[in-house]
C-alpha cells in the first residue's frame, strides 16, 4: 500500500513562546505606544479586528525578534487598552480630532499613519486621566518623529495639545 499524499495547505505554526519582560516600565509604555499605532495603523489597513491584531501583535511582533532587530517588551495592558479602547471610541476621537483642527474632514485626509498617531494619542488624553497631557503628547511626538523628519511631528504635538485643552475644559464644565 502506498503512503498517501497530504493535500492542502499545513496549518498555521505555533507563536513562538513568549520571551520574558524586558526593559524599563517606561521602555515598556513607550513600546506600548510605539506597537499600538503600528496596530492600529494596520487596522486601517486590512480592517482587523482589534482583538485578532491584538492577540497577532501579543503573539509575533511584541518583544520577539523580527527581521534580526530585538523588540523591548511592550506593556500589554497599556498596548490592549489602547488598541481595542480607538476601536471602540473612535467616532469619539475622530469627532475630538476634528475639533482640534477645526474640521473632521481634515482629519479624514490626513495619511492613515497621522490619523492612527492621533487616534491613540487622543484616547490617551479622554481616558488615561492619571497621566499629565504633556507627557502623553511627547511620547506621541516622539513616535511621529520615528515615522517622519517633516513638519508632521509638529501637526501631532499641535492637535493633541489643542485636544488636551479641549478635553480638560469639558472636565471643568462637567465639575
């Protein structure tokens, strides 16, 4: 009897195991950051769910080696809440984003890598109220100025602070 050939393809392989923790828990928030606009920028691209880019980034990206380059270890709590937290409020941040730059339709044509930026940004501002905004604001900068060597850097800090004073006089009329 002869063996018979397998047909289809082989399933998917296994995550990798998970490598420990490493970095500084401020390394750790700002590779947070760092993966969150990378998911979120694929989202926009493929139209994943959050929870499946999640799990996908958790699994493969998040402090393993890709392409020869070692990650630091991303805070996964900061890096869930703020990829399933944009998906969930995003018509909220996309209409606060319109706000601070005095139009959603301006927003809306910004690239999708500027609008992933800024979506993560401003929920961090609505809800990571233990923070202050300018440190918010800086780490977003800084994760535009990773992407770009123009003036967009320029446009992040001045949506998010614009935002950041939107967002603070709401929270003083709401008492």
């Amino acid at each position: 009897m002869t063996p018979r050939k397998k047909t289809g393809a082989a399933p998917p392989a296994p995550p990798p195991k998970r490598p420990p923790v490493r970095g500084s828990a401020k390394a750790r928030r700002t590779a947070a950051r760092l993966a969150a606009v990378q998911a979120l920028y694929q989202q926009a691209q493929t139209g994943q769910l959050a929870l499946s880019i999640v799990e996908e980034f958790m699994d493969w990206r998040v402090g393993h080696t890709v392409d020869g380059v070692r990650y630091v270890s991303a805070d996964p709590t900061l890096f869930t809440s703020i990829v399933r937290g944009t998906e969930t409020k995003r018509e909220e941040l996309d209409r606060l984003a319109g706000r601070a730059m005095d139009s959603v339709e301006r927003f809306e044509r910004l690239e999708l890598l500027l609008q992933a930026i800024l979506r993560a940004g401003l929920y961090e501002l609505v809800n990571h109220t233990d923070l202050d905004a300018p440190l918010i604001i800086k780490e977003y900068v800084d994760v535009a100025a990773g992407f770009y060597g123009g003036a967009e850097p320029g446009l992040i800090n001045g949506v998010l602070d614009r935002a950041a004073r939107v967002v603070r006089e709401s929270r003083a009329e709401a008492g």
